[in-house]
C-alpha cells in the first residue's frame, strides 16, 4: 500500500513549518503491521537520508534492522495502549564500540542521545497515522552523568575518608555520618542520626564545640579541638573542623569533621612524662652527670658535685675541673661532636679546687636540652679498677649480654663451637634444658643444609672485631627445624688471641612465613591465587629465551569472559568475584599440569602451552570455549557465559611483549566476529 497522497498534497505547506524547527519530525501512516513514511521535516531527511521518492517507504527501508526494530516495538505500544510513549535510544560513531561500551565511556566517545516521543492519531477506533517527534538530549544525559559522577567522587571521600564527617542542619543536629565517625566514636549511626551534635560532645567541652559551629554558621570554617570519650569509656583527643554548607547562596548547615589526635595526643604526654622521669634518673643514678653548652657548665646531679667537692658549678667553666694535660685533647673531641652522633669516650683526669684528682672514664653524647644543642657528659671513677680493667670488661660484655636478652638464646662457646654456657631460655624455644648443651658442638644441632656455610661464617669471625649475624635452621625437641637469627661476637685477650663467642639467639619462624607469604603474593593473584601478570611474563620470558633448545613450540592464548559487566552490573561483584575463581579453577581443570595459567586482572587471563601437533591449540581453544559455557552456579544464580579466544604461537625472535600483543588482537578480532569464538593470530591483523 502507498503513502497517504492527498494529505501529503493538501497539507504540506503546514507540514513544512516542521522545518523551522531543529527537532526531528515523521509523519507515518499506519499500513497493517507496516509504518510507512507520509511526512519527514528537513531535520528529519538530513537525520535518515531521507529523499523524496522514499515517500511511501517503510522503516526497514531506510534504517539498520536494530534501530527498525526499537522504533517498531515503541510504534505498537503507542498504538496498542493509546496514548504517546517516550523513549530514549543513543548512537556511537563507530559501531565497533556498541558492544563494549563501558559506563565512563560517555564523557570520551562520540556518543549522541535521542529522546522520541511517539503520539498514534485514531479516526474512530482505527489508527491510520503516528507522529514521531525526536530531539536530541545529549547534552542533558552528558550534565546528568557528570552530576552522577560528582556525586560518586563524593561519596567515596565520605566512605573512605579516615576523618569522622558529619553534616550538621542549620540547628546542629546531625543528619548523616561517615563510617570513619563509628570507627573512631564506637557510636553507630542509629545512635547519633537527629541527636543534637552539641549533646553529643562532653559536657564540659559544649561551650566550646557551640561557639565553634555559630562561628562556621557566619561563613568562615573554624577549626578548635577538645578531649572527648569512646562509647566505651576510653578517652579521645580530636580536632573538630566546622565549614559551612552553603546552597542556593544561603548557608543551612555544617560539615563537622573530627580527626582523631589521640595517638599522637599519647605520645606527646608520654614524651613529657618520659621527660620528668628522666630528670628523675638523672638525680638517682650512681654516675657523676654533667651538662655543659660551649665549655659552660649548665646542669651538674648530686652525684657529681659530691665527686668535685662543690655546692655548685652552674655556670663555671667544663676545663676549670680538668687536668691542664687533657685540655688540648678533650677541646678537640668535644669541638668534633655533633648531634646523632655515637657516644664519644675517652679517660681523663678530674681535679677538684682542694686539689684532690680522680681517673675518669667519660661517655659524652651530643642532646637536645631545653631546645638547644649541649653535651652530656657522663663521670666513671675508674681510679682503683684499672688493673682489674680486662676481667670487668669481660665480665661486663657477659653480664650485659645475659641480663639484657633472656628472652633470647644465650651462648658462650668456645673456639671450636663447644657450648660452654647456654641460657634457660633454650627450654622455651627448643625444648632442650640448658645442660642438653654444654659440652656439645652448637653446630651438631644444625640443619645439613645450613651446617657448611654456618662453619664457613664463623669460621670467618675468628678474623674480625665486628659482630655476625647468621641465620639457619636448629633442631627442635619435637622433631621439627626452627628457623633462628644468631649475632655472633668474637671475644680476645689483650694479645688478640681468640677467648670464645657470645651468641644471642632468636627464633624468626613468624619472619620466614610472612617472607615467604610475601614472596608468593608478589606473583600471584589475589583473588584466584593464579600466577600474575609480572610471573607470567618472567615465565614467559625465560620460556623465549630457550626457544632454540626446545623441541616444542610454544602459543600463547589470550582469554576473557563476555559481557562479564553485565554479570558484575546485575547480579553484584560478589557474584562476579566467584565467577571469576571458578573460572580459574575450570581453566586450571581444562589443560594440564604443565600449560601455565595467569590472570592480567579484571577478566583477563593468559595460557602458555607446549606442543608439536600443530592443531594442538586449535583443540586446546576448542576444549576450552566448551568447557566455559557450562552453567554456572553461584549464590542461587544459574546463568551461561561465554569467552572469546586470542591464539598467538610463536616465531624465532618474537619478544614476550609482542606474542602478548599478537594474542591480544586475535581476542579483538574473536569478539569483533561476534564472541565465543576463538582466533589464531595472522599477519593480516
């Protein structure tokens, strides 16, 4: 059946002022099942190519089946239920982007939106025409996505946000929070929503927190801090930043945001207790104490002006107390001092004013007093010790070494790595009474695997002054090899001749797990706990690099899930998360032993397989695509997926990077052919 002729003839130049509008016009008459063309305003012709002998035509005609088929389906309902119908559809400039389309996409691709609106005309019950009116409303969608992704960027700063964030009415009673605010208060949400944000603070804080929120409410933020509690009754230090919250021009409410300063708030006072308690120290402990700033004397504790003989050497001069031959020497050392620096030793002779003289053995270190940097000088008699100095260094080395590490192992073992001395503390950790020890070789107890180049390190000990730390693996009462971490000290006479080692011990099984653990997330995925993309490209890399030695060939094959948004979109990332592990586990299952498996991340994987049949990744491919389109069964869910296939097998100086590339575009042209498919990579790509 043709157009409507005469309404066509009679009516078109009222139909024509259609053309002074920009948007799209279609009168169509209603042949049957069939909409044909009766009318198109110039907007409209410039929009479809429409030309004057299409007048008659039907939508299949002139558009591409897709969109003959949305405008129909729209067309019938308009008709069926009476009324116009108002649809929106959108049009890419590539259509190789149609069906990858991702939601962040819009604001880059050449994306336009249309929205129609679809009114039937009825003579009595028949519907002989309809009118389609469509506009363009790109703009409107692109305006409504950026208000969507401001919104998103701002409520991921409230979710992630470490600061507790409230937003306060123009009465100051809270209206939301952030997840922050509980973490740090312990209050939920449902305990604070409508409270009065004053109420909720410390009584004796509110004037504070009130005066803080009416200074915001006038325009400016301000920012103050207050002690507050837990709802567990544990004390909290926080900063409170009010900012007003201004719409329309007019401010009606607040943000209230608290940081907690408690951590550091602790560590300032235990700093200013640790520091009072020092100043105890100082007083009580039984060595002379002397503070001194440029060679002036600033503090002196009891001990040392006992040891002078004065009342007070505040402000006397440090080399008024030293023997005129150690002027020079000790000038130099404490002109050389300098902040973090180690303790700087030497002995001198201290005279008093009633001329009585002392050896002295002084330990200075450069501190921070009262701002400024001075020396701390710390006073040893070593007057009536000196020829007993050998046998107290000795005995002090052993001493400090027992009392400051019993939780550790404690050795003294002579040259040959006999035990002479272990510590109680072996019981605990190996199982072994210290007596088990003593008169056997400490490297008895060693791993084979460890024994030579632990006799190797301590060997090469015997040679220097400087500590060695090794480590290795010990047996264990139970059976087992406890991994231990040893320092080892080489102790010699006056005429340099080796006495003995002292060892302290510690066992750093937790340490060897979490390296190891460590080790193993660096090359492997998270969540499907597949090799990842850096151990695949070693592997692969390493696997090139042996190509010529090889007697089979290697492919590599490139693989995703279809559509796997539309899974995460409908039915949650927790279902897409499983899927993606079960996909895991069906590759794994589908190839064997030797193929190695990856996952890039997201939905992508990789497979490195070997072969010398040269259809072999053809059937690999094959198996695969049949084994992933299985149902899946997650959570309830039953649904079908399919994957696409990229093959790339490789050629004599091909890098690892461009066999990945090769893949990769043969997966592009697996899913350009419509998916669930796969493709062998060609030149021609």
């Amino acid at each position: 059946m043709h157009a409507d002729q005469t309404i066509y003839k009679h009516y078109a130049a009222l139909l024509r002022t259609f053309d002074k509008i920009s948007d799209y016009v279609f009168f169509m008459e209603v042949d049957g099942p069939t909409y044909r063309y009766a009318f198109v305003n110039e907007p409209g012709q410039r929009a479809i190519g429409w030309k004057e002998d299409d007048l008659g035509k039907s939508i299949e005609d002139l558009v591409p089946p897709e969109t003959a088929l949305l405008i129909r389906r729209h067309y019938d309902e308009a008709v069926r239920d009476r009324k116009s119908v108002v649809f929106e559809d959108y049009r890419l400039a590539d259509a190789f982007f149609t069906d990858t389309l991702e939601a962040t996409d819009v604001l880059s691709l050449p994306l336009h939106y249309f929205e129609s609106e679809v009114t039937p005309v009825f003579e009595g019950d028949t519907c002989t025409h309809v009118i389609s009116v469509v506009r363009e409303v790109t703009e409107r969608k692109r305006r409504e996505l950026e208000l969507t992704i401001l919104y998103d960027q701002h409520e991921s700063l409230r979710r992630y946000s470490p600061h507790g964030i409230f937003v306060l009415d123009h009465q100051f009673r809270i209206k939301s929070l952030n997840p922050a605010v509980t973490t740090i208060t312990g209050y939920a949400e449902a305990d604070l929503i409508d409270h009065s944000f004053i109420d909720c603070v410390d009584p004796s804080e509110r004037d504070t927190v009130q005066a803080g929120l009416e200074h915001a409410m006038a325009g400016s933020p301000h920012k103050y801090k207050i002690r507050g509690h837990r709802r567990s009754g544990t004390p909290l230090d926080l900063a409170i930043l009010n900012i007003p919250i201004e719409v329309g021009g007019h401010i009606n409410g607040l943000f209230a945001i608290i940081i907690d300063q408690t951590p550091e708030k602790n560590a300032e006072r235990a700093t200013q207790e640790s520091e009072r308690r020092y100043r105890q120290l100082i007083e009580t402990i039984p060595e002379g104490i002397i503070v001194h700033r440029e060679g002036e004397i600033v503090y002196a504790n009891t001990l040392a002006l006992e040891t002078i003989g004065e009342s007070t050497i505040t402000g006397m001069s440090i080399f008024t107390f030293i023997a005129p031959e150690y002027h020079e020497a000790a000038a130099e050392r404490l002109a050389s001092m300098r902040l973090d620096d180690a303790v700087h030793e030497m002995e001198l002779v201290v005279t008093s004013r009633d001329g009585r003289s002392f050896r002295m053995d002084v330990a200075s270190l450069v501190i921070d007093y009262e701002g400024t940097a001075a020396i701390l000088s710390v006073l040893r008699d070593v007057t009536e010790k000196r020829d007993i100095e050998q046998a107290l260094r000795q005995s002090e080395m052993r001493y400090r070494l027992i009392t400051e590490n019993m939780s550790d192992l404690v050795c003294m073992l002579e040259s040959d790595g006999t035990v002479r001395y272990a510590s109680p503390s072996h019981l605990h950790v190996l199982g072994y009474p210290p007596s088990f020890y003593e008169g056997k070789n400490t490297l008895d107890f060693i791993h084979p695997r460890d024994v030579e180049l632990t006799r190797l390190q301590l060997h090469a000990s015997a040679h220097g002054s400087e500590p060695l730390t090794l480590e290795f693996r010990h047996a264990h009462d139970d059976g087992r090899w406890i991994w231990l971490e040893t320092k080892i000290q080489a102790i010699y006479s006056e005429d340099g001749k080796l006495l003995h080692y002292l060892t302290v011990t510690r066992e750093i099984m937790q340490r060897k797990v979490v390296e190891k653990q460590l080790r193993h997330l660096a090359y492997h995925d998270t969540l499907t706990d597949l090799p990842n993309r850096r151990y695949f490209l070693a592997y692969l890399e390493e696997s090139l690099a042996r190509i010529e030695e090889e007697t089979e060939a290697l492919a590599i094959l490139s693989l995703d899930l279809d559509r796997f948004k539309q899974i995460n979109d409908t039915l949650g990332h927790d279902v897409g998360d499983e899927l993606l592990r079960q996909f895991a586990s069906r590759l794994k299952t589908a190839l064997r032993k030797q193929d190695v498996v990856a996952r890039f991340g997201g939905d992508e994987f990789a497979v490195l397989i070997r072969y010398n049949d040269p259809v072999a990744p053809h059937r690999v491919a094959e198996k695969l695509l049949t084994s992933l389109k299985q149902p899946w069964r997650i959570e309830g869910h039953t649904f079908v997926t399919t994957s696409s296939i990229g093959i790339a097998c490789c050629d004599m100086g091909v890098t690892p990077k461009q066999l990945l590339k090769q893949a990769d575009l043969a997966l592009y042209e697996a899913k350009s052919n419509g998916r669930n498919r796969y493709t062998l990579f060609q030149d021609r790509l």
